[in-house]
C-alpha cells in the first residue's frame, strides 16, 4: 500500500505540485521549512508509552544515532534500534528529484529517500511532526514529500570578533542542522583576530589570535567606549578536523574564510614584513576598515599561498572564501612595491592591482581543485568564471558567472529585532523582512537564475560575545532565511509561517533550550 500511495503522489508532484501546495496553505504544516506536498490524514500517530522501535534496514548508521539521540535527549522517547522490527521503517528509492524524501505517517511511519542527505532531513522533518497533546507525545497522520531549491543555503558565522569555543561552534551546526541547512560560511580571520592555526606561521595566533581591548560603544561615539579586557582564542588544526567532521554528519559543509587583501590588520600584526610600511601593529578592537592591508608584493603572495597549502587539507569543501571586498587602497598607492607590481605587470591602476592580487590567489586555489569565493567581487571578468560572487546587494547583473544572495537588507543577523536590544551593528531587520528576501530576482530568465546557487544569512558578531546572545539575535529569523532557501514554489504568506512559529517551532526550540527571541510577540517597533 505505500509503495502505491507514493507512485502516486510521485506522478501528482510532477503534475501538479504548485496547485496542491496551495490548496494546502490554510493547513498548518508544523514542519519550517515548509515541505512541498503536506496533506493531512484523520487520525493521531501515538507513542506507547513513550517508546518507538526504529527498523535499521536501509537505515545509515550514523542516520540512526543521530534521531535515537534527538528522540531521547529532545522529548525523553526511549527508542530502540531494532533490524527487521519498529515502526519507524525506511526505504531507499531512485528516478526522483535531488534531495527528495518522503514520509507517510499512518499506523506505522515510513519514510523513503534518495541519497543519506534526504534521509537526514527526513527525520529532522520527524522530529518536527512531534507534538504535545496532554501528557502524551504525538504525531498526525499526514503524508509529506520535499525536496531543496537551492544548492547554497547557508549560516555564517563570525568567530573572528569574538571567539565562540568547539562545543558552541558544534550546538550553532546542530541547530543549522534542524532547518536544513547545509552550509556553514566560517568566518575565521578578520582585523580583530586570526583564529585558526598555521603551523609554518606560528605567530598567527600566538600574537593575531589576542587583542587587549573591545570596542563595546558605537563606532562614532565620543569618546569612544572599550572594554579594556584581553580576548583571544583560536582553534588548533585538530579541533578544526573535529568540527568538519561533526558538521559532515549533519551534513553541513564548511567553507572556511581567510580575508585578503583587506581585513588582515591581525595577520599583520603577527607579521608586519606582509605589509606596504612594515610598521608593528596591534591586533586592533576597534570596528571598520584599515589603511594597513596585504601587499602586493610576490613575497605576500607566497606567504598566503603557504597559509593555503595548511587550510585546505583541513576543509573537503570545493570552495575557499577570501572575503576581497572593502579594500582600501592608499597604502598602496604611496607603497614602491606595489608600484613595481603595476608596473611589471602592465596594470592601469590599484583597482586593476585588486583583480591581479585575486586572479593570483584563485590560479592558485584552482591548482588545488578549489573555487575561489569572494565577496563582491566587481571585477569577475578578470577571474577564469568558475569563481563565485557572494553579492551584499540585491543581484541585479546576468552575468553568467555563479553567484550568492546575501543581500545585506535581509540576511545580516547582527541587525536588531527590537528597539530595547543593546548596542548592535546596522538598524533593523525584523523577522517579517528576513521573511520576504528572494535570492533571485522577478525580471531573471531561468538560465539567468541557474546561476544563482543559493543564499545566506551573515551573523557578524562585533557585539555579541557570547553563545547565550547569538541564539537570541539568530533565533527565530534562520527559519524564515530556511523557508526562503528551500521553497521550491510560492512559500507560505507570512501570517501562515508565524502562526506555524507561534504553534509548533516555539515549544520546538524551547526543547532545545534555544534562546529565542520573542520580538514577534511584540507590537513594538523600533523607533
């Protein structure tokens, strides 16, 4: 009978998915993000006695630990791996979309998928369908299939500005994980500190990874406002190693950024000789933009190279992020070095001197069976056109190049949700805004749109320090960025998917000791 249930919602997928996702809408689906076909049977799966046998057959190992463990620690079900016995059962099937899964909910629960990925997000659409009904432990009949939109659907993080340890480094990807994430943006060398370890370089961390004090007012206050207290932290090659793999289990890739030709006040304040003046520099606590960058310099060059050759073992992502953007270009344009480089090589200017630094950097990492992302990239025409431009801005060029959404006005989580939040950078991002972002375009042709691999959010923590806070600044506003990057078709309206929020995830991310913010619940806007 389920094989006969699913041909057939297969064939109606196809035929007409659009039509049912929307004859559905008024139907409260739990599950954020949303699935594709969501219909609802009469009836209540229930839980004897808090118990569930999972059947292992067809069932990834790692899979089977990982909802045994969520089943038990999140909603204290005993659960019991069993082969050829339980009512959880599971079935590999082929000639489907990427991604797809399905899970038909009767007197037994059956869930199919495509490839190990699929599974995973199946049972995290699972953990979702549990609900409370009295003391009891519930989960409506109903019958779901989905799959992704997007290739790209990220979380950044920002550990530069201030540390966050392994184990909070492992909880942001277990939460990434819940929402189907796939993708964690590791921000991990800024001007305020170099946080991951280079053996060949030492002093990348013994002097870039600390700083003496932090900025905790706003930038142009006056006097400025510092907390006079040494941070510093940095992860050590192993730790690395631990994480990438943690994340591999959930099925999260990491792509780690190391800034260059800007953002390196940290780098240089371990080694000055990479710089235009060869000035000693501290690690600044201080937020913005530096004159003191990387030169151009063949010896600068080398030395990021070898910094390449130690971080890319470490990450079995296809892609590096040098971050590129917010270069400011004065010390260049006074420094000798930089000038032979323009000269050598032909260049007009210092903006040509940027697309030269880069273009090198990529060569490079493409050498290594790497791509090369950067952010904002203007001059994409100089690189070899496998690179990828993460865009800060609405996307409005066609250029067919592969491409990121990370439209600033939507994605930067640092932004506040509630006027009584505490000193933060930008203005105001409530979840509603998060809610209506569109990676691509109205006006763009389908081909044009295949070269939008995805989007993501950016959490940039100038002004949060601790684990505590960031749950609360990215909390609930990942699930609408998640709604967004798996949607295939028109998501639900707003009111659906904060009714689904109020009803289900609250209680949801409550179990998961999640702390969330409350804002919604809140007429108040920011003044």
């Amino acid at each position: 009978m389920n094989k006969i249930v699913y041909s057939i919602a297969i064939i109606f997928l196809f035929l007409g998915n659009t039509i049912k996702a929307q004859s559905n809408s008024d139907i409260n689906c739990p599950i954020i993000p949303r699935p594709v076909v969501y219909q609802l049977s009469s009836g209540d799966f229930g839980l004897v006695n808090n118990e569930l046998q999972i059947n292992t057959n067809n069932l990834p190992t790692e899979i089977g630990f990982y909802l045994k463990k969520q089943l038990e620690s999140a909603f204290s079900i005993k659960t019991n791996l069993i082969e050829d016995q339980g009512v959880i059962l599971f079935k590999k099937i082929k000639n489907v979309p990427y991604g797809t899964y399905s899970i038909n909910i009767s007197d037994n629960i059956t869930i199919t998928y495509s490839s190990e990925e699929s599974c995973f997000y199946a049972v995290n659409s699972l953990l979702q369908l549990i609900e409370k009904n009295g003391r009891d432990l519930i989960i409506k009949k109903c019958f779901i299939n989905d799959y992704p939109k997007f290739e790209w659907r990220g979380m950044h993080l920002d550990v530069s500005r201030h540390f966050f340890t392994t184990d909070e480094v492992k909880r942001y990807i277990d939460l990434m994980a819940l929402y189907k994430f796939n993708t964690l943006h590791w921000h991990l060398t800024d001007d305020q500190g170099w946080r991951i370890e280079i053996k060949q370089f030492p002093k990348l961390t013994e002097i870039g990874a600390c700083r003496d004090s932090t900025l905790i007012g706003y930038l142009n206050d006056s006097p400025r406002k510092y907390e006079r207290k040494r941070t510093e932290g940095f992860y050590t090659q192993e730790q690395i190693k631990e994480i990438v793999d943690y994340a591999s289990k959930r099925y999260i890739s990491i792509v780690p950024e190391i800034e260059m030709p800007g953002h390196s006040r940290a780098a240089l304040a371990a080694y000055p000789e990479f710089s235009c003046t060869g000035k000693q520099l501290g690690v600044p606590g201080l937020w913005g933009q530096f004159e003191d960058v990387f030169c151009s310099k063949p010896q600068t060059i080398e030395f990021i190279k070898k910094i390449l050759d130690e971080v890319i073992p470490l990450f079995p992502s296809k892609y590096i992020h040098i971050g590129g953007e917010e270069v400011l270009q004065s010390r260049w344009l006074e420094c000798s070095n930089c000038t032979k480089v323009i000269e050598e090589n032909k260049l007009t200017g210092v903006n040509e001197l940027q697309s030269f630094f880069v273009k090198q950097i990529e060569t490079y990492l493409t050498s290594k069976g790497k791509v090369l992302i950067g952010r904002d990239l203007n001059y994409m025409n100089k690189l070899s056109g496998t690179s990828v431009s993460m865009l800060s801005k609405e996307i409005t060029s066609n250029s067919n190049y592969y491409k990121i959404a990370n439209d600033s006005e939507y994605c930067n989580f640092n932004q506040i949700q509630y006027k009584l939040e505490k000193v933060v950078v930008g203005s105001f991002l409530p979840l509603e805004k998060v809610y209506e972002f569109n990676p691509i375009p109205k006006n763009f042709t389908n081909l044009e749109s295949a070269y939008i691999l995805g989007g993501q959010a950016n959490v940039w923590t100038e002004y949060i320090s601790s684990m505590f806070q960031l749950e609360y600044m990215v909390f609930p506003r990942a699930l609408a960025m998640s709604q967004v990057l798996w949607c295939r078709e028109q998501k639900p309206s707003f009111e659906s998917f904060k009714k689904t929020l109020i009803d289900y995830q609250f209680p949801f991310l409550y179990r998961y000791k999640v702390n969330y913010s409350i804002a919604i619940l809140n007429p108040e806007k920011v003044e």
